[in-house]
C-alpha cells in the first residue's frame, strides 16, 4: 500500500479518493465496509500504529470517547468502574467525589465537588 501521512495519520488514495489507513484495516478484519458513524480508536493513542492488535472499531463516536475517558483514568492509575477523571486537578478521584449533572454523558459534574467549591470562590474573589 502506498501510504503518506495526512496531519496525524496514515493515509493513501483509492480510486481517486483519499483514505485513513487504519479504516481500511478495519474494514479488512471486519471484511465489509464500516458502518455510518463507526469511528476506529488506536489502543495505544499512537495514531500512527495501525497495528490489528493496536485498532478497536468503535460503533460511535460517544463509544469512542467512552473508551478514550476510560483510558484516561487507567493512566492515572485508577479504576474506571469506580473512579473518574476530574478536569479541574487533572487527576482522578472516586466517582462519589462528583456533584450530580445531568446534563453530562456520565450524569456527573466534569469537575470534583471541592473543584467546584473552589471554582465558584474564586469567580467571587474576583
Ligand atoms: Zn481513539
Ligand atoms: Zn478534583
């Protein structure tokens, strides 16, 4: 396959049209086309290893993000079933820890309690 790197990915031309390496791998283990909205997540954020073991094709892009947030928390060395990444302290807490929004993917508030505590005092200071 002639391929190039297009911004983070591999890419290359079929038929005229130019496209992401990876969802042509995919396509190939699946052995049909992807289906509308699947997005193709690389195991190890390395867009560029198009490694089989490396790409997990992902039904939607709210699955892929899922799996992203997951990874995220995993790093960091928690638990994604019962911890979860605060956007506030950049690190993670117990979900127990977050004020309730139901407006979120997960029903809870991006940042930790104490992060909004924090937040809003100094949105007073100021
Ligand atoms: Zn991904
Ligand atoms: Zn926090």
């Amino acid at each position: 396959m002639n391929q190039h790197i297009s911004g983070l990915y591999w890419a290359t031309r079929v038929g005229g049209k130019r496209k992401k390496v990876h969802r042509i791998i995919a396509e190939k283990a699946l052995g049909k086309p992807l289906p509308s909205g699947a997005q193709v997540h690389h195991v190890d954020e390395d867009k560029l290893n198009n490694s089989n073991s490396n790409l997990v094709i992902c039904p939607n892009e709210e699955y892929h993000q899922l799996i992203h947030r997951r990874t995220k928390v995993y790093d960091l060395g928690g638990d994604p079933n019962k911890d979860k990444w605060c956007n506030y302290h950049n690190t993670v807490h117990s979900k127990g820890e977050f004020g309730k929004d139901k407006s979120r993917w997960d029903g809870l508030n991006k940042m930790c309690r104490t992060a909004q505590n924090e937040y809003q005092q100094e949105r007073r200071a100021t």
